[in-house]
C-alpha cells in the first residue's frame, strides 16, 4: 500500500516571499509552526491561505524515518523527524533570503554602535556569531548573527533570531541563545551602515586593519549576498549605497573577547 500524502496544510508569508507546507503528519506541522518565530526572528504571518510561490512537503513513512521536498525536488528521505526539521528550517530561512521583496539578504552579523550598524559579512564557521556575542556583552544593540537584512535605501534592519554559539558543545553543534543571555537589548528600526568588517577568526590571527576602496569592498561583499544571481540589478544597487556610506575595512583576527574592543575603537574612529 502507497505511503499516505500530505493531507495537512500551513501558510506563511515572510518578506513577500509566500510558502506552503505540507505534511501527513498533523504533530510536524504543530511542531514546525512552534519553530518559526526564532526561525524567522518573528518576521512572518501565518495566512489561511495563499498562493505559495514556494511548498515544502514533509511526509512520515510508516517505517518512522520521513523524508522532504521542496517543490517537488527531494532533499531528504529515510531520516529521523528531528534531522528532518533542522533541515526544514535552515531552507526556509535560506528561500526567505533569497526571494526577499525588495529586500537585500547578506550573511553577516549586525550590531548598532551610536544608532549606525556595524555589518561583518561571512559565512558560517566565520566566527561571526561569537564576535557579534562580544560586541553585545560591550554595549552594542543586536540586530542578527546571520543575515544583513539591507532594504532599498541601503538601511540595515534587524533580524534578531537567537545567536547561534558553536563550541559550547563541540566545533560543530550550535547552542541557540536568547541575546538577553549577554546583557543585551535587539534593535527595532532601520539605521544606516558605518563600518563594514571583513573578517574572520584565526586561532593566530593579528588585527591589521586595512582600508577598502568601494569598488574592492563590493566585491567582498558580494560574495556574501543571497539574491545576487536572481537579481544583480537590485543588489547592486543597494551595495552601492551603502559602500558610498560606510567605511569597509578588512582583518584578520583573533579571540572575539580581544577583538570587540578593536571593533569599538575603529568604529569610533570611522564615524568622528
């Protein structure tokens, strides 16, 4: 007999970008509508209906392993549900980043320094998360350890889902944190770029900062954009305003505890 298909349904809609999943499962679904508010840092609504640019389908096999989809294309099957839902999560996220309406997703961390951000493009296993974490603990308002959230104008607005801190555990696993674990408050408005840091940790590294030309640090940049395949037009020109504002510098570093405060200074020393 034929696997049961989904049967049960659940609409949202975050940043334009409309999404459909479905289930056999009532309980994955429960499960996954518990998830989306540090999934999409509350920035969603759940609709009765809509017309899903976008369906995710998780079916449970009588076996107890699942498996997934993403309009119609398998990403994953015969695995255990929790695997299944980790995996659900990071491709929504990942759909949200790239299809954002007329929103720039970049992988950065944020954080608000004197009501202007300090945007660290990189990519995972950067460091970013730890260094955005520090930067809290020193008085810094959180805006996001994983996406520049960058709209039109080249404002960068808050995306403050949990911080995700590696090395808890092990290198690997990431331990999720409410920002309020380190003393510190999320940002609610849209404030402009002053410093781009491009940098990531190494256990030797030395800070050195350098100086970018915009043309360099859009290059840089762009190599951590989400949309900038699907719409070139668009991102580019949102990274130019904000590199017509921002002073973008690169280095290598250090422990994020020693480097927090080197981020500090240079931001005191771009803005005076």
């Amino acid at each position: 007999m034929a696997e049961v298909r989904a049967c049960h349904e659940l609409f949202i809609e975050s940043h334009g970008v409309k999404m459909r999943f479905a289930s056999n499962d009532p309980e994955a679904l429960c499960e996954l509508e518990a998830l989306l508010p540090d999934v999409l840092a509350g920035q969603y609504e759940i609709k009765p209906t809509t017309d899903a640019e976008h369906e995710f389908r998780y079916t449970s096999h009588r076996s107890g392993s699942g498996s997934l989809e993403k309009n119609g294309e398998v990403l994953a099957q015969g695995a255990p549900r929790a695997s299944l839902m980790d995996q659900l999560c990071s491709k929504i996220r990942q759909t949200v980043a790239e299809y954002a309406v007329g929103k720039v997703f970049v992988h950065a961390g944020v954080v608000a320094w004197k009501d202007s951000a300090i945007m660290l493009p990189a990519r995972s296993f950067g460091g970013k998360s730890t260094l955005v974490a520090e930067l809290v603990r020193r008085g810094a308002v959180y805006y996001s350890d994983e996406y520049a959230i960058l709209d039109e104008h080249g404002l960068v607005s808050p995306f403050p889902k949990p911080l995700s801190i590696r090395g808890v555990i092990d290198e690997y696993q990431q331990v999720h944190y409410p920002v309020e674990s380190f003393g510190g408050t999320a940002g609610t408005k849209a404030i402009p770029v002053c410093l781009v840091l491009l940098t990531k940790y190494d256990r030797e590294g030395v800070w050195q900062p350098k100086f970018l030309s915009q043309a360099d640090g859009t290059i840089e940049i762009i190599q951590n954009t989400v949309p900038i395949r699907r719409d070139p037009k668009f991102v580019l020109s949102v990274l130019d305003k904000v590199v017509r504002n921002a002073a973008i510098v690169s280095s290598p570093r250090g422990e994020a505890s020693e480097t927090s405060n080197c981020v500090i200074d240079l931001f005191e020393e771009v803005s005076s």
